[in-house]
C-alpha cells in the first residue's frame, strides 16, 4: 500500500486537501471516505478504514471538507447541505482523473452526508456508514446547551477535539431543514450500516432507523466493542475487512481488456512499486505477493525477503515430496513439518539447516525411506553452490 496527496476543488470552488491509498496491485475498485464532524482525513476511522481497504484490493480518496483539516474554505461559512455536494464534487474528480469510485464510505456525520449524496451519484454500487446518525441534526445535540448562544450572537464557538470551532445560525438552519425521510427511501444503492451498540455518542438507534427507512439490499453489523471514534485498537481494521467482504459481491470487475494476463508456469515478474525503496509487487500464475527487504538492511519489511521466500521454497517443496513418497508408498503419515533455520555463517555463503519431524506409526524402514525422498523434490536443485543444507 503507498499514498498520494491529491488537491480536489469543492463544490465551491475550494481546494480540499486528499489523500489517495493505493493497493500496491491495480486497484479492484475506488472508494471515497467521508469523515466525522469537524475531523479530517487523518481520523482514526478514515485513516485506518482507508489504508486497510488499499491493503485489500481497493483505492480510497479521503479528503478534508472545506475549512477542517487541510482544506480551504472557513468551517462557520460550510453547511451539510455543501458537504452534500463536496461529496459529489470529489466523486466527479475522481471519475475524471482515475475512475469512477464504486464504493462511497461515511463515517458519523460524513455517513448522513454519504447516505443523501448517493442518491444522485449513479456511478456508485454500494454505500457504507460507520456510526451515522439517522438524523444529521444530532451531531449538534452534545452542545445543545448553547445554542441559544446563536440567537443572541448569530454563531457559537465550542471547543472540540481541542481545537476552536465557530458554528453558524445558517449552519444549524440546514441541519435544521434536512429531513431524512425524504432522501433515505430514495436510496437505491446496497447499503452497509456498521454500528456500535455501546456508541455512546451516536446511539445504535439511529442505525435501525436508517434500516427501516432504506431499501433492500441492505445489511446492519455490530461493531464488537467500538466507539463512536473507532480508536479502539484494530476496530477501525475490522470495520474495513467487514466492508470488503461485504463490498466483494457488488464490485464491477474490469473489462476484459484490462486484465492482467496470467503469467505462465515458472514464471515470475518482479515489478518495483512505491510502498517501498527495495519492495517489489511479484507476480507469478494468479498469484501475487509483496517482497522487501528487512529494516535492518534498509527495507520497510512489507513482505517477503529473498531470503525468507528461499528458505520458505526448500520447507514446502520438502513437505511436499516427503508426503508424495507417503502417497506412492501407500505409508500412513499423519503430519510433516520441515523446518528450514538459515545457519551463521563467516564466509559469503548461505548456510542452511533443515529437520524433518515425521508423525505417525512408521516403521524405522518407512521413516528413512521418506526422508530420502527429498532429494527427489527437486528444489536443492535450483540454487548454486553457495547455498548449503545441512539435514538433520
């Protein structure tokens, strides 16, 4: 996984800061990330939902609404109704610069904007909330106390999240006129509602009124344990691996010309990619992996070393002829576990120890007849002959 900063206009014309999380492989889809009142793209929930999808297959766009974050624009001067259409705007750029995003995720507030912004964005082929609340007035009840402040002084400045915020009678008015009965039973997308039952801030509530309202398909899981911030540690992970698996049926695959071909039998293709200085994305048959190199060597440690895929190949390809042998002998083994230690060495030569711990009730015969089966695998073969294995 790599990111990218990106500048997107608003609806309004403003420049909102974003970041783009890659896949390290062609991304399956795009989605878009809409975060919580008055945080920004590097909240927990966006960031860590965001990151997590790049690392399955699917590149996310999480941006600041105007005047959060790193984002143009004065946050007072900003209503939902805006962050309705700063929504749509990112969704348009993204369509214009890359694709098309498939998936729109929202979190809390960003979640009640996601839901009424869906609605008119035809590209899309799901819709996710984390912690949205059915009404999108409810992100102001927690300071309901002073909004009589607004009266007497057209805005009320409050402190959250430690920092000064200034909320405005024209903001609180289009929270005010924003009716979600309208706009939900319009929703004519497959819609995931996650949501905690402990979420002290957004009550579970909420979640069974936007289900009620909403059509099918749909789907409402319980966040085990999470709270309304999603900074418990690995919730933020789940809630995005819940919203891949669940996302995984509605994706549009590519055309057929853009298919990666598959890369024929004893082949490999190591590409460099951007998550790392030394990490490569390697493909070979279906298959594709990561390598780096270990942080003491100047990697990052994303993936497999040269090393460890060596020692890895000697350890599968002995368990493999080892059970082989048993099959074509017809003897009964149980289990195999070939464990390959790089040994140390003061020469340049790579020196390995390999055991072969065989279960089952062998004969002293059977038991060496498929330990001496592994020089039939094949894979010793392969290396030169400054690699060494040492049997044990």
């Amino acid at each position: 996984m790599h990111s990218q900063s990106v500048k997107v206009p608003s609806s309004k014309g403003y420049q909102l800061a974003a970041t783009i999380d890659f896949p390290d492989s062609k991304p399956q889809a795009f989605a878009i990330f809409a975060h919580c009142f008055t945080g920004s793209r590097f909240t927990p929930a966006a960031s860590r939902v965001s990151k997590t999808l790049a690392d399955l297959g699917i590149a996310c766009l999480r941006f600041d609404f105007p005047g959060l974050g790193q984002s143009e624009g004065n946050f007072h001067e900003t209503s939902f109704s805006e962050n309705v259409e700063d929504i749509k705007a990112v969704n348009d750029w993204l369509t214009e610069h890359y694709e098309a995003p498939q998936l729109l995720i929202g979190h809390s507030l960003g979640g009640a904007a996601s839901l009424k912004a869906a609605t008119q964005l035809k590209n899309l082929r799901g819709v996710a909330t984390i912690g949205a609340p059915f009404d999108p007035a409810h992100a102001v009840l927690h300071f309901a106390d002073r909004i009589g402040e607004v009266d007497e002084n057209g805005a009320v400045t409050l402190t959250l999240g430690g920092r000064e915020i200034t909320i405005s009678r024209e903001f609180l008015e289009d929270l005010a006129e924003t009716n979600p009965e309208t706009y939900l039973p319009k929703l004519r997308k497959p819609l995931l509602i996650l949501h905690s039952p402990i979420d002290t801030t957004v009550g579970v509530e909420n979640a069974q009124l936007i289900f009620q309202l909403t059509r099918y398909p749909k789907s409402l899981v319980t966040l085990h344990k999470a709270d309304h911030l999603v900074t418990r540690q690995g919730a933020a992970q789940t809630a995005a691996r819940q919203i891949r698996t669940w996302f995984e049926q509605y994706i549009v695959a590519a055309s057929d010309g853009d298919q990666v071909d598959t890369i024929p039998e004893g082949v490999a293709i190591a590409h460099s990619i951007k998550a790392g200085k030394y990490a490569d994305l390697v493909r070979t048959g279906t298959h594709t992996f990561t390598t780096d190199r270990e942080k003491a060597n100047g990697g990052k440690n994303l993936g497999y070393s040269p090393t460890q895929m060596i020692i890895s190949a000697i350890a599968s390809a002995t368990s493999q002829a080892v059970r082989i042998a048993a099959k074509e002998s017809r003897i009964a083994l149980d289990d195999v576990e070939v464990t390959v230690t790089r040994a140390l060495a003061s020469d340049d030569e790579l020196h390995l120890r390999r055991t072969i711990a065989i279960e089952g009730e062998l004969s002293h015969e059977e038991r060496e007849e498929l330990k001496a089966a592994v020089a039939q695998s094949g894979i010793d073969h392969l290396f030169g002959p400054n690699v060494h294995i040492e049997d044990e």
